[in-house]
C-alpha cells in the first residue's frame, strides 16, 4: 500500500504548499513515485507537465475521500496532502489518516509559538523548519529562537528546509522544462529524510544522486538536530 503524508499546521504562510512540492519533486528524483494532493480551496490545481509526480484535486470532502481510497490502492506509492492553513477540523483528519505528518514553520516567534501547540496537539508530528534563513546572521539568530523555545520537542524538529527564490517555480501552473540545481538539490534533500524516517530504501537512484544537501552550497550549515529514529 502507498503511504499517506500530510502537511498541516494551524498557521498560514508557513510554506506548506511549498513543502508539499517540493517533496514530491524530491521523491521523483530519488525514483520513488508521488502524487500531491490539493485540499486548499483557495488555490487552483497545478498542470503535471514538466514534474516528477502527479497532481491530484481534493477540494471537497468527497474528492478527498477518492483520492485518498485511490492512492491507498497504489503499491509503493506516496501521496503528499497538502493541507492548507487555518483549517483545524481539516488538519485533525488528515492526522487521523496520515502515516506521516509534518508541520513546517518559519523563522518567528509566532510561527514557533504556533508549532509548540500544534506539537502538542498532534503528537505523532514532526516539525520541518521550512523558507529557512541562508544569511549566516539570520541563520544563527533562528537556530538559537529554536533552541530557546523547542527544547522540549528537539527530537521531533527535521533539517531545515532553506529559503530559495527559485521554489517558487514548482508553484507555477506549467514549470519550466529545467530547474535550478540548488532547487533540485533543496527538493532531493527534503525528500530523503522524508523516506528515512518512514524507513523506505531508495534503490533506484545513484547513490551519489541520493545524498542528501541540506542547504544551498554557498551557505553550508549543519543540521539543527537530526531526526529521530
């Protein structure tokens, strides 16, 4: 059977949608097969052209429904939900169904305010530190409001995923027939610690092309904490 991710979390304009693509980009280039699927009623569904993955509309209760019954019938596939933001009632069912499921947040203290409560509100979740400051300034200045404010969940807080102009592309109706090599990178990095915590070998790939890179390459970094086994 697939396995189910949702991306979820009670505030908006943490980069879910954003997440959303880019794991599935990443997935497809790491060879494993994804579709990503659109809850938000107040976007439109993205063309499949040019990508790695599927794109699926779940914007009713009964799409929904289908998508999920559809991609659970796939073998050794993936399918990544994106939840939307602000949309509580949504979020506790989609952790009811999903086998993963990730909060991003960003950089701000209401942002991190926020994760703590919806750590504690779902707690099989795991917190993606998402459009993640490259400025080594800023950098610091984020992983030291995390070691402030989140210690108590340090074991459930992924590697960031950094802030990139260029993942905007993904976000485009059609996307362009190639993509920046740090966007790839970005996107081939979220996805294997994705399959790593759902503990999925990835096979088919390179293993120079499965390695992962965390940040761009002009502002190396390590990673805040490392997941949990």
């Amino acid at each position: 059977m697939a396995d189910i991710i949702c991306v979820i979390g009670n505030k908006g304009g943490t980069g879910k949608t954003t997440l959303s693509h880019m794991l599935c980009q990443g997935m497809g280039l790491l060879g494993q097969r994804a579709v990503c699927v659109l809850t938000d009623t107040h976007r439109e569904p993205l063309a499949p052209a040019g990508r790695r993955y599927l794109v699926a509309d779940a914007r009713s209760r009964e799409a929904l429904a289908k998508v999920v019954d559809k991609i659970r019938s796939l073998n050794a596939w993936m399918g990544v939900i994106d939840g939307g933001g602000n949309r509580t009632e949504m979020d506790r069912k989609l952790y009811g169904l999903a086998d993963l499921v990730l909060l991003p947040f960003r950089d701000s203290h209401e942002d991190i305010r926020t994760v703590i409560r919806d750590l504690e509100i779902f707690p099989r979740a795991y917190a993606v530190p998402t459009q993640w400051p490259t400025n080594a300034w800023q950098r610091e200045a984020a992983e030291k409001s995390i070691s402030d404010m989140l210690t108590p969940f340090r074991d459930r807080i992924l590697q960031p995923v950094y802030s990139l102009a260029a993942s905007k592309l993904l976000l485009q109706t059609l996307i362009p027939p190639a993509l920046p090599t740090p966007l790839t990178n970005a996107c081939r990095s979220a996805a294997h610690q994705v399959l790593d915590l759902l503990q999925i070998p990835i096979d088919s790939v390179d293993e120079d092309e499965a390695l992962p890179r965390a940040a761009p390459s002009a502002h190396p970094s390590k990673p805040i904490v490392r997941a949990a086994a």
